[in-house]
C-alpha cells in the first residue's frame, strides 16, 4: 500500500548495485547462459539461488564442466530443500552460542588488505568433550549452516559496500597449535568432517585464501587425513606455515585487523576478546543501514512482482511516491461509514506505517549524521538517498 521513499531512492542507485553485482566476464557470462539453459531445459526453475555469481562458483569447482557442475548444482538445491536452510537462517536460536565460542574459539574478525572477511579459527583450542555438552553435533551443523548463510547474505554484500568493489569470498586462519589425532574423538572428527563436507560441496569457491599456522609434527599427521577430503583448486590456496607466521599474515592483514594473539595490534577488549566481537563492515552502522535498505527494496520489488505490478520505475524518472493517490482516496469515509469501524482501522493502518516510515528515516538520518566520512567515500549514491529523505521530510 505505500512505498517508503528512500527504498525508491536505493533502488534507482545504479552504482550502489554495481558495487554488489561486480563487473562480469563475458566469457563467464556467456558459460554461465549456457549454464542456465541447461537447467531451464532439465526442468529446474531458477529461483533465488540461481544467481550470476552463485552458478559461476558451481562452474568454477568444476573446471567450467556443465554437467558436473549441473549435478552439483541440483544436490545443492536439493540440500537446501531437505535441510531447510531458508529457515534455519530465520529460526535458528542458538542460545548456547557464548558457551560454543568459549569451548571452540572461532570467528569473523575484520577484513584483508583487499576487503576480504577474515575467520579465525584456533582448532587446538577445542575442548570437544565439552563442545558436545553444551551443544549437539546437530544444533552445531545448524549453526555452522546458518552462519556460512549470513556470510553470503550479509557479511559478502557488507564488505562489498565498504571496500566498493564486488566481495565474495573469506580469508581464513586456522590455528593449528597443539593439534593432532589425539585431539579428536570419534564424534569430532565426524562432526568436522561433516562441515567440511557442507562447506566444499554447498559453499564452494568462497575461500579465497587459508593459512594454516604453528603446524607442528601432530598436525602433519592428520594433515595427510584431511587432504584426501580436499579437491586440488582447494589445496592451492592453503598455505600451510610454523610458528613464524606472523610477516605472511601481515602482509595480507593490517595489524589493526588482526588480534594480537596473532601478532596484530587488535584485542576488541570491549567484546571480551578478538572472536567474541564479530566486528567487520558487516556490523557497522553506516554500512548496515543502506545494506538493509537495499535488501527492504529488493523485497519489496520481488512482493510486488509476485502481486502482479512490477514497478515500472525502478530505474525510471524522479517519483518519490511516498503515499499512492489511491490509498488516499481508501482512508477517505465514504457517507455510510463515516468514523465507522474500516475507516478507523484505515488510520490507523496508515498511521503506523507512517511512523515506521518515520522512524527508519531518522533512523537512517542519525545514522548519515554519525557517518561523515562514510558519506562521502560513498559519493553520489549517498547524496540521492539524502535527497529522497528531504523530499520525504518535506511531505510528511
Ligand atoms: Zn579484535
């Protein structure tokens, strides 16, 4: 019933979207087609994950082989469906998830040189006997499952805004110290293997580099196990180091990036630690607010092409609609009801979405407020939005 109007003013920033898309090689573009033709003939309807980027990362695992990428593919889908991804990522409540972190030190921590997430994983460090006390091998998959969703959906598009270039894969360290076969019974080492399992065979092409560090006589060992679970473009990007690891990674990481555990400069002591924080463009502020504007829009649009009115001008003229002219006519009494029961509910449902309207713009204006710097690193997609939220001021 109404549009709110900065929602308008992302969706006609062409250059907002360019930063998300990246730019497309047309020779991936053309294998990427084919690929798409191959599905739509198969009878697979291409849905929402059957984006450009999402199908060239099944062409790539594969060496650009259409039909064993296609058979990839559709197991992908396939897991989707039977594991209910879509809605782990929306119902997961996974309550236990400080006493995880305090038993299994993971996490996201900051970006690369390039923009890249950084993971950090210290395996040697899992207590797995306790890991498995205060979760199940079950609840952990789905958390890793939802996780590895945000990542894609969330962490990918944020770094991308920040670094204003497309992002869409993750630079990761693994901590090996102190590892070996001793470390893992046998519900651990089945528990890793299943989410190794998840993350090449459903997640494929998203790591962009791995370091392995302080790897020592033990690790080798089951180093030798691990690698035969591994496919060779895989292996070629890990990178498998001793205790002098440090210059390596600062070479790709800023030392304000990373903790000094690993010989940075960052120790997120507010968080209680360096993977306790999460912290990374995709939890600040600036860059949230128009990640989640963009994402409003985008569903906003696919709710109104599914109503059967696509609007006609997303990309067209200036029309910052912010009530239709028909909505307005429905709030009017008609001489029969007047004051009657609809034309109160109408009011109010038009005034709640007028507050909610209202509430996201200064939302959004505190936001553009604290963030100067931001603003104007982001140029004139950020000066159409500021624009849109005058005109909405002046209206309401
Ligand atoms: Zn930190």
């Amino acid at each position: 019933m109404m549009s709110l109007p900065f929602k308008k003013g992302v969706q006609k920033s062409k250059s907002l979207l360019a930063i998300l898309e990246g730019s497309h090689d047309p020779k991936d573009e053309q294998i990427v087609d084919s690929f798409r033709q191959l599905l739509f003939f198969e009878g697979q309807l291409l849905g929402k994950n059957s984006d450009y980027h999402t199908l060239l990362r099944f062409l790539r695992m594969r060496d650009y082989d259409l039909t064993i990428a296609k058979n990839m593919y559709l197991n992908y889908l396939k897991w989707r469906e039977e594991f209910h991804v879509d809605e782990i990522s929306e119902e997961l409540n996974f309550e236990e998830f400080n006493e995880v972190k305090r038993c299994y030190p993971h996490g996201f921590h900051g970006v690369d040189r390039y923009g890249r997430p950084v993971y950090i994983e210290r395996i040697g460090r899992v207590n797995q006997n306790r890991l498995l006390e205060v979760t199940t091998s079950e609840r952990f998959v789905k958390y890793h499952v939802s996780e590895q969703e945000k990542t894609m959906n969330w962490r990918y598009p944020a770094c991308s805004l920040a670094a204003k270039k497309h992002i869409a894969s993750t630079v990761s360290i693994l901590d090996v110290k102190d590892v070996g076969m001793s470390n893992f019974s046998k519900p651990a080492r089945h528990l890793f293997l299943e989410i190794l399992k998840i993350d090449s065979h459903y997640y494929p092409e998203t790591l962009h580099r791995l370091f392995i560090i302080n790897a020592g006589s033990g690790f080798k060992v089951l180093w030798k196990a691990i690698r035969a679970f591994l496919d060779q473009r895989t292996l070629a990007k890990i990178q498998v180091l001793g205790s002098n690891y440090t210059k390596t990674l600062l070479e790709v990481i800023d030392p304000s990036n990373l903790p000094t555990f690993l010989g940075g400069d960052c120790t997120c002591s507010d968080y209680g630690g360096c993977l306790f924080s999460d912290k990374g463009p995709w939890n600040d502020p600036s860059i949230t607010i128009i990640l989640q504007a963009m994402i409003e829009a985008e569903k906003e649009n696919g709710d109104e092409e599914k109503n059967g009115f696509a609007p006609t001008d997303a990309f067209g003229g200036i029309t910052p609609d912010i009530v239709h002219i028909k909505d307005v006519y429905d709030a009017t009494p008609s001489r029969d009801d007047t004051f009657g029961q609809p034309f109160l509910q109408k009011i109010l449902t038009l005034q709640s979405v007028v507050d909610d309207t209202k509430a996201k713009i200064q939302a959004l204006e505190a936001a553009l407020k604290e963030t100067k710097s931001v603003i104007e690193g982001l140029g004139q997609p950020m000066e159409e939005l500021k624009k849109q939220i005058i005109v909405s001021k002046r209206r309401s």
